[in-house]
C-alpha cells in the first residue's frame, strides 16, 4: 500500500503565483536589471531553487544570482510570502488521507523559515508529519535530498512512498529516490515535465482516486 504520499508545496499545495512573480520582480528592479515581461519566464521561478533560476533567467553569475536571492527574501519576509491561496479541493483531499490511515510529509526547496508559516497560516501544516525544507545555510535542496531525508527520518519503506508535484523536479526527485510519482497540471508544470510520471492528475481530487486505485 502507498501509505507515506509526500507533496510538493508551491503549485501543489499552494498556489503561490502572486507571492513569488511580485518578489522576483522586486528583486530585479532593485537589483538595476533588465525587467522580465515573458509571463512563462516568471512562472517558471515557482518551483526550482531560486538561485538558479535567476541566474538562468536573468544571464547573472552566482554571486550576482545570490544577492537577487537575498533581495527577493527581503521583500517576501514582509508579508509576500502570504500572498498565496490553497487549491480548490486539497483540503478534502487531505482530510480523505488523514481519516484513511496515510501519513503525509512535505519536501519543498522553499527555505523553512518561509515553509513553515505559510503553512500555519494557510491551516495545512497541522496535515503534516514532517516538512522537510532547507535552512538559508543548506547548500543541498534539490528533492530527491528532501525526499530521502523524510524516507531516512521515518524509517520509511520506498515501495509505500509516493512524490507529488507540479515539476519536473518533483517526479526527477521522486524518480531518483526509488519511489513512485504523481504530476499535478493544475500547478506551474512545463512542457514535458511529466513523461515520466507514474500517474497525472488534473485537480486535487484526482489524486485520491490514483490511490485508491493504486490501493487496491
């Protein structure tokens, strides 16, 4: 049985548009640089480590990357980080999972301290056993590291794991720790993002029918 389902937050649990497209901009227009208007550039910034993407997006080295990134925390630490809103039916998702007897975890490469709040204050943390997220020091985020941190931690066996999210970083994630994924279209995915994936699910609700079919 897949008992242990780990999430993705950004695009998966939330959707965190506004939060993170208005703090990019702000760190690019503080920062002096070229504005990006491409609409899939800016969506593109929901879901991978941010210092890469500002470096791949606005043509800077690393240290130039860095303090984008530290500028866009400044802004996001005020209040943008509650700029978010929960999909439409992840709460009866999860309250189907925790009445059914799974256990829940989240494994996102949003830094703790960002994590952790925007999931009280939205009321989806009290769902969760574990977020596994990077601390601004960690040097290692990508989501298989997140993923097998929770896997290590628990004790848990990869056969009754499932990964979701919204990118290709989440089913690469999933795919490289051994354990089956499901994408999610309703969040931010690209082109291609879910070739991989074990299973694909068009609304939240699509993903407790994927268990239980899988559950059977």
């Amino acid at each position: 049985m897949y008992k242990n389902v780990i999430f993705d937050l950004d695009g998966t649990l939330t959707d965190s548009y506004q939060a993170i497209t208005s703090s990019v901009k702000y760190a690019i227009d503080a920062a002096g640089l070229p504005p990006i208007k491409d609409e899939k550039i800016l969506r593109s910034f929901i879901g991978p480590a941010l210092v890469f993407s500002f470096e791949k997006h606005c043509g800077v080295d690393r240290e130039t990357a860095d303090k984008l990134v530290e500028l866009y925390r400044q802004i996001y630490r005020k209040g943008n980080m509650f700029l978010v809103s929960v999909y439409e039916g992840i709460i009866p998702l999860l309250e189907y999972l925790k009445n059914n007897g799974y256990h829940m975890f989240v494994a996102t490469s949003k830094p703790i301290d960002f994590a952790v709040p925007v999931l009280e204050k939205t009321g989806l943390a009290e769902y969760f056993k574990k977020i596994q997220a990077p601390s601004f020091a960690d040097c290692e985020n990508s989501k298989d590291y997140l993923i097998n941190s929770i896997i290590k931690e628990f004790s848990l066996k990869k056969e009754e794991c499932i990964m979701i999210g919204d990118t290709r970083f989440d089913i690469e994630g999933g795919i490289k720790s051994g354990i089956k994924t499901i994408g999610v279209t309703y969040g931010y995915p690209s082109h291609g993002d879910f070739e991989k994936a074990d299973f694909v699910a068009e609304k939240p609700l699509d993903i407790k029918e994927i268990l239980k079919g899988i559950n059977l």
